[in-house]
C-alpha cells in the first residue's frame, strides 16, 4: 500500500473547492435571479464577449456543448438571449444578449463582485498568489 493521502491530493482538493465554491455562488443567483449555473456561465461570457457561438462558449466555459445549448434555448426562451446564425458558417449559431439579458447581467454583477470580496477575504494575503496560480492553470494551453 502506498501512501496516498486524498485530502493532501491537490487535483482533488481542487476539484471540491471548485465544486464548493460553484455551488455557494449558484445558490446566489438562482435564489435572487432563477438562473443555472449553465445560464449563468453563458451569461457572463456573453457579457464580455459580445456574439459568440456555442461552440466558442462550450470551449470557454468548460460545458458540454448541449448544456450550452440548452442554457441558451433557456434564455432565449426568457428574451434574454437572441441567437441568430453565424455569418460565415452556417452549421453555427451565434448567441448574443439582448437588452434584458444586459439590465439582468447588470444586476447579477454585483452580487458576483460581493461574492469575490467574500472569497478574497477568507484568502486574505494569499489571494494573489492564489489568482496567479490559478491563472497559470488554466491558461489554454492548447
């Protein structure tokens, strides 16, 4: 036997503060707003990215491309998402936020920004060398 200790684990340890923190914030705005981690992740990128496809969000934001597209057909559903087709590829469709998907966005922000505050506050003076590792991380290395 090997001596392999999971709570020491780093990609595991990793993963459950992911999960955890996801989680903590979900609960935040799908009390406040009724929104998925799904609608919420497209949201935001949409909000920084302007027309994107799925498949663009999909590499992203780390989804399956049939939870993007389903958060999208969610949105689109509630008139905060209008999805039109790409304008080189028609096998694409590109997904933008309408004006109600940018006042809701608006709204959402300052939630995500008192969440952050929250999350660098339990960091304390690590949460640099945190956010730089991180960075690190998930650079695309592709």
């Amino acid at each position: 036997m090997t001596n392999f200790d999971l709570s020491t684990f780093l990609p595991y340890q990793l993963a459950v503060a992911s999960a955890r923190t996801s989680r903590d914030f979900a609960d935040r705005y799908r009390t406040e707003f009724g929104l998925s981690i799904a609608e919420w992740r497209v949201l935001a990128h949409l909000s920084q990215s302007g027309s994107v496809s799925v498949r663009e969000i999909h590499a992203k934001v780390d989804m399956d491309k049939s939870q993007v597209s389903r958060a999208a057909a969610r949105l689109e559903s509630a008139g905060l998402v209008a999805k039109r087709s790409h304008p080189t590829d028609g096998r694409l469709v590109d997904l933008t936020l309408t004006d109600a998907g940018h006042v809701l966005f608006s709204r959402l922000v300052p939630v995500a920004l008192e969440y952050q505050a929250e999350l660098v506050s339990r960091l304390g003076s690590e949460a640099d060398l945190f956010r730089a590792a991180l960075t690190r991380m998930t650079e695309d290395s592709r």
